[in-house]
C-alpha cells in the first residue's frame, strides 16, 4: 500500500 | 496604494483557471519584486507557487508589501467577466478590505470595475529550499496533460520514471496496465515541441494522477513544461509563463509503506 505524503514533511515555515 | 496594469489580462484569467480547483482561498502577496501567491490544497498535498514579475506589468506601483486574502472561485467569476483581450488593473488602497479589477476593451470603449470583498486568510508560508534534482524532463505540455488525462482513466496513480532510455508514465488499476514511455527528441524544428531529458541519476517515483491532472489546467500558460524530480523531494511541475514569471506545482510523493 502506498502512503500520500505531505509537502509539510518537505518544507517547513519560513 | 497598489496598482498594476496587466496588457495581457487573459494571463491572469488563465492563472485562476490552473489554481482554483487546487486551492480555496490564498493570499496574494504584492512587493516590489512581483505579485505571488503560495498555497497549499486542502489536504496539504500538494503546493502552488506563482510569480509574476513587476517587470511584466506595463503599470505596477506597489508602495508598501502588502497581501490580499482572495477566495479564488470569487476571483475567478470575476476575471470571467474580462474579455480575453481586455487589459485588466488591480488596485486596491492601503488598508481596504476590498480588491477592484478594471477591465479595458483594447480599443477604450468599454470600461468595467469589479470590487471584491477580501478576507483574512490564516496561512503558513513554507520555504522551498534550491534543491539538484535527480531528473529534469521538460516536454510538449498538451503532451503531458494528454498521458495524465489517459492515465487516469485506467489508474489512480502514476508512476514516473527517468532512465537513461526516456521518461516513463505507468498506471495499474482494477482493468490492466498502462507503460507511456517518451524519449528525448530534439530533431524537431520547433523547441517549444520537443522532449529534453536531463538525467543525474535514474529516479522513480509514485504520485496521485487526481493532483497532476489539476496541475495541467495551466496548460494553455505554456507551450513547455518542466517536471523536475527528486526521490527525497516532492516534484515540480513548472509552467513558465511569458516573459513574466511561472506557476509552478509541487507535490509529495506516495511512498511505500
């Protein structure tokens, strides 16, 4: 089963 | 005070048609550098960063930073009513909640304002740092909208992969397969027509095709688009928009469990 990252995980605020 | 004059008002209005199905509500940001938008859906998924340089504008007066909180399917009905050819100008004053787009005819006979509401948007910029990527693959943007279009008829998901034998887009779902593989082609005449394969090092990854068949509704932005991908990163769909800036998608990978 594949599982959806999300773009948070990648980029954080700032 | 904020004013900027966009000739090719049909830029805009194609903008909002590529954003408005992927995000809600988004801030506009003004500064002396251009107007910008970053936004992410509601799922977090994926990412829309738009730039329009102030260069591009032939008017773009913008005094101090300012951001605008748009519901962008209001914004949309709004630039629906500009006609293709129209010029249109944003304008907004220090402190007002409202927006105004003024429509001009190219020939001056018809002149139309439109003033929408704005609203207060809660929304957490990301940094998107420069990153080298495994593989760029720019190609014919129809090309690409026409293989996820396809796709998605047979899958849910794709899977990209770059080796140095081309690009490949794989689908499975409940009815078969499906293997699209484009080589690089640069012997055509036209570059904007052609497939270019930039290749670091072989990478493949798995995305929703329901958020890349979203992204290529900027299509008509862009003759070219550039997918850039990455195993550690979210890819990058890019659509460069004339002379001005891009619209670029980024969305995270579905990664085995």
């Amino acid at each position: 089963v594949n599982q959806q990252r999300q773009i948070t995980s990648f980029f954080t605020p700032g | 005070m904020l004013e900027l004059r966009l000739v090719q008002g049909s830029l805009l209005k194609k903008v909002l048609e590529s954003v408005k199905d992927l995000v809600t509500d988004a801030n506009f940001d003004c500064s002396a550098t251009g107007f910008s938008l970053q936004a992410m859906d509601s799922s977090h998924v994926a990412l829309v960063a738009l730039l329009l340089r102030s260069e591009g504008f032939e008017h773009y007066r913008c005094d101090r930073n300012l951001s605008m909180g748009m519901n962008l399917n209001n914004m949309s009905k709004m630039l629906k009513c500009a006609g293709n050819d129209d010029i249109i100008t944003i304008k907004a004053d220090d402190g007002s909640d409202t927006v105004t787009f003024m429509f001009e005819s190219p020939t001056q006979d018809k002149i139309a304002d439109f003033e929408m509401k704005l609203m207060d948007i809660d929304s957490e910029h990301l940094g998107i740092p420069e990153a080298e990527y495994h593989a760029i693959v720019r190609m014919p943007s129809a090309e690409f909208a026409r293989i996820c279009k396809d796709l998605s008829s047979i899958g849910d998901t794709v899977v990209i992969s770059v080796t140095k034998e081309g690009v490949k887009f794989s689908t499975r779902g409940d009815i078969g397969t499906a293997n699209i593989v484009c080589r690089q082609n640069t012997s055509v005449d036209k570059p904007e027509e052609s497939t270019i394969i930039e290749m670091n090092e072989p990478v493949s990854l798995t995305f929703a095709l329901r958020y890349m068949n979203s992204f290529t509704k900027a299509t008509p932005l862009a003759n070219s688009v550039t997918i850039s991908l990455s195993s550690e990163l979210p890819v990058v769909v890019e659509y460069k928009i004339a002379e001005m800036g891009y619209i670029r998608f980024y969305l995270a990978p579905k990664i085995e469990d």
